[in-house]
C-alpha cells in the first residue's frame, strides 16, 4: 500500500500559484471514511474534487447488467473528481473507497473561481490530466468490456455443450451401473468406476466454466480430508500422467475440511494440468504437498520442476484468458481455480523463478466460517435430473441388452 501524504503534497496542487494553494488549502475539508464508502455515483451532481490522503479509491462505471466494473484506483497522493466539476455535466463515474481512505473536499465553486483567476497555463495542465484520466479509463472500460464479451460466449458455449452431454452421459453412467450390478470381476468393477468418476467430471468441467462466466460461486460443501483429495487426483490422472511421463507424489496432511469437494478436485485439477502443459514433451515431476501452518487454516502446495511462469504474464497469471507457452488451452483454469478458493474464504498464489519451477500456494480456512449455500443443480445432479426412476431405466436398459 501506498504511504499517506500530506495535504500539500497532493499532486492536485502543483499547478497552481502559491497563492491559490493556499486558499484551497485553507478550504479544504479531511475526512475519514470506511472501506466501501460510496462517495457519489454516475450522473450524480459534481460539487467537489476529491484528493487522496492515504488509502484508495475505485471509480467505476456500469456495464453488463448495470454492475459496476472498475476502471481505475486513486491512491495516496493524486486526485478525482475535477472533470465533472470542469463541464458541469455531473458524474461520469461511480466512486467508493477500497477500505479505510482519508480525503481531502473541494469546494466545486471555489475550484472554478480560482481557476478563473489563474493564468491559462493552470486551466491548460487541468485539461492535460484531465485528457490523460479520460484516455486511461476509456482503455480499461473497453478491455473490461471485451473480457465480458468473451466469457459471455465462453459461457454459452458452456451450456450448449451441458445441454447435449446430458442425455448421453447419463446413458453413459447407467450402462456403468448396470455392469457394476451384474457382479463382475474386479477389473470390471474398477473399469465402471472410472467410467462414473469421469462422466461426474467431464459434465462438471463444462459446469464449472459456465458458472465462472456467470460470475456465481455456489457451494454444496461437505467434510472430508487432505488425504481424500489428493487420493482423488492421484486416480483420475494415473493413466494420464503415465501417458506424459510425469512423476507425482504427495505428502498429506491429516486435517479435516468443510469444502464443495467437487470445486476443490477441479481446482487441483486446473494447477496439475498447467504443471503437465508446462513440463511435457520431455516429462519431469509434480507435488502436491499439505501443512497446517496454524489451527485455522491448511495450506496446500503444487510444486513442479519446469522452466517456470514467465516474467510477462506473472502479475495477470489468475485473470482470464491468459496464457503463454502452451499448446492449448482457454487460459481460464488459473481464473477459475482463484474463484473457487475465494468462494471458500481461501487465497491462492504462486512463487516462481526462471528455470526453478513454480509452486502454486492455496490457503484455505479449516472452519466453515461462512454460510453454506447449496447447489441443487450441481455435476452429479446434472447428470440424473431427468432419471425420475432409476430402477425403471436399469430394468430398460437390460431389456434393450436382451433384445440384442
């Protein structure tokens, strides 16, 4: 964070003569306010220009939805506010601050007044900031609006592909179940739980990244363990790191969770996959390690010993759509990994260097401190929302067998 600056020191001031500063110095009105504060919103009447004195403050705009997007971050030392007060045309953005901020208020009236008493040089370098604010925000307004344009069409894809799995897949999971009911040997047994286990994350897969495109983060969390995680990704990739010559290990941890375990396996999922992209053709060796660095919490690591994240994409690594260096991919698995952690009250990072690998850190809470919210509509329930009686479709599906 940013240091606090002294009043006047705010870069508001220096074009003004040492007289002027000194009048709206002596004008100005600190206050300090909570994280969250909502300072004005679009097309609200502009009757003060806003400086920063320790914390910050988010401007925003209204876009899909009428949700407001970001599109700038004033922090310690710089000001907002001047361009409605220069036209007269109110608020072109909304403002609120990103936790406890100290401000400065100016008097809209008295702004204009002193500026009609300045020389042009001073009315001139207002424009110029001004100008530059405007193009500044007009760039990251449109990148916003084309990142929501592409999760949109992400998502609809997503749920095109979910509306067609469902019939088969669930054909699919049925024909399993009924090997599994006919008391096979116990490579068959094995064969049709792979085949659930898969069915289960292929339609999840697709779920999970409609989800993100719609920005939702439901739960259906349930108590399980470490252990039990990395069991699980240990057998759904057997054959497919075999097939890329990967050597895995993992080091539990014998600590207890209330998670959506189905979110946190994909999440897993998501790091294990990078780590292949980035290792193959030539192979070479994954960790998934877990300690419990205090009562409250569990940290989970994915270590890999690949050639590292590089310097270009490290500070937009969990944004959307982004990716370097592999040979396919959305570049929303980091995205949607960051996601499912924050929706569990987690935090995920990464530690890389060049040549040394990376190693993706995932903190999460060990107490449900949060409201549990279920997800009626989740991967398995997908699957079998149109098996009203799954006895009856067993008993046709051996007819049909039968019949052949």
């Amino acid at each position: 964070m940013k240091t606090a600056v002294d009043i006047a020191g705010n870069r508001f001031f220096s074009a003004f003569s040492d007289q002027a500063r000194r009048k709206l110095l002596t004008r100005a009105r600190q206050e300090t306010l909570h994280g969250g504060a909502v300072l004005f919103e679009e097309d609200d009447p502009a009757d003060r220009v806003y400086l920063v004195l320790a914390g910050a403050v988010e401007l925003t705009k209204k876009a899909g939805r009428g949700r407001p997007e970001v599109i700038a971050r004033i922090g310690p030392g710089d000001y907002f506010g001047e361009m409605g007060v220069l036209d007269g045309c109110g608020r072109s953005t909304g403002a609120r601050t990103a936790g406890p901020t100290t401000l400065a208020k100016i008097p809209a009236a008295l702004l204009l007044k002193t500026l009609s008493r300045e020389p042009a040089e001073v009315s001139l370098e207002f424009l110029r900031r001004v100008s530059e604010r405007l193009r500044t925000a007009n760039a990251r307004f449109m990148e916003e609006v084309v990142r929501k344009e592409k999760l949109q069409a992400v998502g609809e894809m997503a749920s095109s592909i979910i509306h067609d799995f469902k019939n088969p897949m669930t054909s699919i999971r049925l024909a399993a179940d009924v090997l599994s009911d006919h008391q096979p040997d116990e490579t068959t047994s094995q064969f049709c739980q792979i085949i659930q286990r898969q069915v289960t994350r292929m339609v999840a897969l697709a779920q999970e990244v409609l989800d993100y495109c719609r920005g939702e983060a439901r739960l259906n969390r349930e108590k399980t363990t470490v252990r039990d995680l990395f069991k699980e990704i240990e057998v759904l990739n057997e054959d497919y790191l075999r097939a890329n010559n990967m050597r895995i290990s993992f080091q539990p941890v014998g600590v207890s969770l209330s998670v959506d375990r189905n979110r946190i396996i994909r999440a897993l999922q998501n790091l294990l996959s990078n780590a292949v992209e980035a290792l193959s053709p030539g192979g070479g060796k994954i960790e998934f390690s877990a300690s419990q660095p205090g009562p409250s919490e569990v940290e989970i690591r994915v270590a890999d010993n690949g050639p590292g994240v590089p310097a270009e994409i490290r500070d937009t690594l969990f944004d959307p759509f982004v990716t370097a260096g592999k040979r396919q991919g959305t570049g929303l698995g980091l995205a949607i990994a960051k996601a499912v952690i924050k929706a569990h009250g987690g935090v995920i990072s990464c530690r890389t260097s060049p040549g040394a690998g990376a190693t993706f850190i995932i903190r999460l809470p060990i107490a449900l401190n949060c409201s549990v919210r279920r997800c009626d509509a989740y991967a398995s329930h997908l699957l079998t929302e149109q098996v009203k009686d799954r006895t009856l479709h067993k008993r046709q599906l051996r007819a049909t067998c039968s019949g052949h």
